[in-house]
C-alpha cells in the first residue's frame, strides 16, 4: 500500500535537499530477500553515505557495475522510482546513489 499523496509530498522537499549531491560509500549490503514492495528487485545494494558536508544517509546504489560498489567510491544522489505498484497506487520516487 502507499503512502497518501501528502506524506509523499512533504517527503518530496527532503529528498529535493539531497538532489545531486555527491558523497563516498562508507558501507553497502546486498538485500537478497525483500519486503513484497521491492521482492521485484531483489538482489538489490543499499550504501550508507557521507556525504562532502559531513552528513550521513543511505538509500539504494543503482546502474553500477560491481567495481563501482567499493568503500570510498564516490556517488551521486538521484531521482529514481521506488519499488513496484499496483494499477490504483501512487508511483513513488525518492533519492537513490549512482556512480560520481
């Protein structure tokens, strides 16, 4: 089930503040089993990052090859959808990290 369009849209200005920045990889892990909602993408790689200001986050490492998935690789945050929908749900997007 997703979350109402409100929750989604105060999300939105939080995910905007992350938009294009860039940070290192300071851990990853591989999801092999997953919640019904991202089950579809499975195996799938979440990163925690530092980002240049110093803050820290993590979110979903997406189109990389496996060299690119190191401790120190530099990455970029992105727009990208979030997991599967049904016909009558909302389309979710939020911040993943690609390779800098």
């Amino acid at each position: 089930m997703s979350q109402s369009p409100v929750r989604l849209w105060r999300k939105q200005k939080q995910d905007t503040a992350l938009l294009g920045k860039t940070g290192i990889i300071l851990s990853w892990t591989e999801i092999s089993v997953a919640p019904p909602k991202f089950a579809s993408g499975t195996p799938y790689t979440v990163v925690l990052i530092e980002l240049a200001s110093g803050e820290r986050t993590y979110g979903q490492m997406v189109e990389f090859q496996e060299t690119d998935r190191v401790i120190g690789a530099r990455v970029k945050a992105v727009y990208r959808k979030y997991g599967s929908v049904e016909k009558e749900e909302l389309i979710e997007y939020g911040i993943k990290f690609i390779p800098a």
